[in-house]
C-alpha cells in the first residue's frame, strides 16, 4: 500500500512537471535544476555565473529553502529577477512548488531559468521539477565517498560540477577515483571542476551552457 501511495505521488508530480515544461518551452526558456548538499557552493557559484553571463542571456532564478529568503537577497543583489520558496520542512521542490513560482517571474524575459533546489543530496533527485537538464555539485570539503553511498542524484544529472577544487590541498579527496566511480554510474555525467570561489574552471562550466542552449 505504502509502495503504491509514493509511485502516485511520483506520477502526480511527473504529470505537473510536465504542464511545466510546456510553459517554460512556450516562453523559450531553458531550465536548470541544481542540486547539492547543502553548502556545496550552489547559491556562491549561481551569483558568480550570472555576473559573467547577464549581460548575454537574460537569467531567472528560482530559489528553494527549507527557510528564510537569504539565498534570494544575495541573488536580487546581481539585479536579475529572483523568486524564494520556502518549503517549511520538505526537503526537496517539487513541480506544484514551480508552477506557483512562475507566476512571480517575468517569463517572457528570461531566457534561462536556474532553480537552486533545497540542500539535500537525497530527496531533490526524485522530483522533477520540468526542467531541461539536471546539474550537480559535490564540493571536495565533502567526501570522496559519496557518489557510492548516494548514487541517485550522479545517476539523474546531465553535469556534475566538483566544486570548492582550491581546497583539495586540504582534504583527502581522490578526484580520480569520484570521477571513476561516477562514471560507473552514469556513463554519460559530464564533470568539470571548478571552483566558485576562485573562478578557476568557470569558463568550462559557462561554455557548458552555452553548448546547451544558444546564449
Ligand atoms: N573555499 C571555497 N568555499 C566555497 C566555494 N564555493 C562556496 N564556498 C563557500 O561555501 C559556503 C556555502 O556556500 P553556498 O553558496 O551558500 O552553498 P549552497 O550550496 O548554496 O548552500 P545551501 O543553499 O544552504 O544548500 C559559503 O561559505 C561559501 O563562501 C569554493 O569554491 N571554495
Ligand atoms: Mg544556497
């Protein structure tokens, strides 16, 4: 009884997400669903990536929050718009979340939609939200074991960002065995390291977008 009460709501939500992504493909807008833990650096490298790239495509964001509208502020501070969903508990959006956020974004000015979901390397990767590609971020400050013990999120992801790269000197993280045992997961993650805060390899993850969707 449990087993089919979730795939109901699974499906529900499958059903909702794609009513999404009808709207956002009407608008012309390509979306991204980010996912980490929490603290991976999601927000820090959203603010720095709309900075480099605002002035060639027009950005939206949607963020989701457990609570506060913290991320939102830093976000509205780089001037493009931005919508907060406080999820008051749950631990990942989900589609109706989305489709009442819309509402509150000037959809026909934007032409990418990132939407940062709820710190959680778990539930996020079960809810789609109508989006277009999945990335991941895992930072080095986190472990080298987690793409084994938390295989779902690496499975559904188009691209996988390493994050917080500068501070592996500091850290036992074996890069080349997270990017072997990724791969045995998801032949077709593409993964590039960077790091927010430094702006190294940010080029490659910009260029990354750009090959999806014509900025
Ligand atoms: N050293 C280092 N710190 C980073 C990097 N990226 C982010 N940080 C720091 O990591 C902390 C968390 O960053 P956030 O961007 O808030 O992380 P988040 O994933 O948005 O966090 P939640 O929204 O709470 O899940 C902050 O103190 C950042 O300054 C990085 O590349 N290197
Ligand atoms: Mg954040």
């Amino acid at each position: 009884m449990k087993v089919k009460l979730v795939k109901n709501i699974l499906e529900a939500n499958d059903r909702i997400a794609e009513e999404n992504r009808k709207i956002f493909d009407e608008h012309g807008i390509f979306v991204i669903n980010m996912m980490s833990a929490p603290g991976a650096g999601k927000t820090t490298l959203l603010e720095k990536t709309i900075r480099a790239l605002k002035d060639t495509a027009r950005i939206g964001v949607i963020e989701g929050d457990i609570a506060t509208t913290r991320d939102a502020e830093r976000i509205e501070a780089t001037g493009i718009p931005v919508v907060q969903i406080n999820t008051n508990g749950a631990c990942h959006l989900d589609g109706n979340m989305i489709r009442e956020a819309m509402d509150d974004l000037p959809l026909s000015a934007i032409d990418l939609l990132i939407i940062e979901n709820v710190g959680n390397l778990v539930c996020p990767a079960e809810f789609k939200v109508g989006e277009d590609a999945k990335v991941m971020l895992l930072s080095v400050a986190e472990g080298d074991d987690k793409p084994l013990k938390y295989p779902l999120m690496f499975s559904e992801a188009s691209l996988l960002l390493i994050n917080k790269i500068d501070l592996i000197p500091h850290t036992n993280f074996n890069m080349a065995k997270v990017k072997k045992e990724c791969m045995g997961i998801n032949s077709m993650l593409d993964i590039i390291e960077v790091s927010a805060m430094t702006g190294q390899g940010m080029d490659k993850w910009h260029n990354w977008l750009q090959q999806k969707f014509a900025l």
